[in-house]
C-alpha cells in the first residue's frame, strides 16, 4: 500500500509516466488480502479504511474497514493487466487510460485520503446521501439489482432497507456503500 505522505497539504497520489491508475472490483471481504498481494508485488495500490467501533463484551473494540466495498485501487503498466485481472480476488479491472480520466480519479482519491486522516479524529458517514424514505437500487451482493426502501440508518455504515418479496416485507441491514440513489 502506498505510504502516507508527511505533509497533508500535498497529494497523497502523484502519478507516474507510463503507468495507469484504475479500480478493481473484488469479491466481497478480500480486499486487504488483494491489497497485501499487490504490495507484495510491489504494485502500488491504495485502501481506503475508516475506523469501525463497536462494544464487545463490556469494551470498545475498534476496528479498520474498507470506506468502499470490494474496491481496491492501484496503480500498474498496461502490460500487467492480464496478470493482476487473474487473482482469484478480481471479478473486475478498470484502468484510466485517458489522461483526462486518470487525472479526475487520482484527484478523487487524494479527496478520499483526507476524508480518511478525518474519520481518524472525526465521525465520516459513508454515503450520507442514501436517507431514510428513499428508494435505492442494491449494488452488489445477493441482491444485486433490487430496488428497496431505506427505513433507518445503524450506524455510519450500515442502512436498515425494506424490500417487497411475494406480497410479504422483509428487513435487512446493509452497507451504504452497496447502495446507489435511483436517479
């Protein structure tokens, strides 16, 4: 993983001639084994992880969870696009590249890693768009593609959603990240 630059003024993500920033999309909960793979390769490759607390047993445990699902982003030549799309952990590989694109995105990540020095200190709410009332569409997992109505949000998350199966309602919790506004 790349390393944190001293001075939070300056970018984070510096790209480099001749190589690519992109996004894989992985299977669920493999994105810090993938990360580590890549580092071990000595692919540069960035996770954003924000603070997760949670009471256990009378204590706080506090753990570090992906800020968005089953992404991991990185940085590689195009000629090592075959290699990295065949980890078992990649169901999808995006590079950028056009200069114009690759330059939105790493602008995007350096946002995101001031977004993650903040959760350190600060409470961040993933996807603070997705409100309750709204219908939204799921992302990703066994429900991929249903539409469902956000009822509550847990915590800054996990949403409580609603969906219509045979004429019945059902409740579940799920990530905010896997959830996306219907336009």
């Amino acid at each position: 993983m790349i390393e944190p630059t001293i001075d939070p003024d300056q970018p984070f993500i510096v790209p480099r001639d001749g190589f690519f920033w992109g996004f894989g999309y992985l299977r669920p909960r493999t994105e810090k084994k993938f990360a580590q793979k890549l580092t071990d390769f000595g692919i540069r490759n960035y996770l954003p992880m924000a603070k997760k607390m949670r009471v256990h047993n009378r204590g706080k445990v506090v753990t570090w969870v992906p800020m968005f699902t089953s992404y991991v982003f990185l940085e590689i030549p195009n000629t090592l696009y075959t290699n990295i799309v065949r980890f078992p952990e990649v169901l999808t590989l995006d590079l950028c590249e056009k200069p114009e694109i690759q330059e939105g995105l790493v602008a995007d990540l350096n946002r995101v890693r001031k977004c993650e020095l903040l959760a350190e200190h600060r409470r961040v709410v993933v996807n603070p768009g997705i409100q309750p009332g709204m219908t939204v569409m799921v992302k990703s997992g066994p429900l991929a593609g249903t539409e469902v109505v956000v009822l509550k949000r847990v915590n800054e998350v996990h949403v409580i959603v609603n969906l219509n199966i045979l004429g019945r309602h059902c409740d579940c919790t799920l990530s905010a990240g896997d959830l996306q506004e219907i336009v």
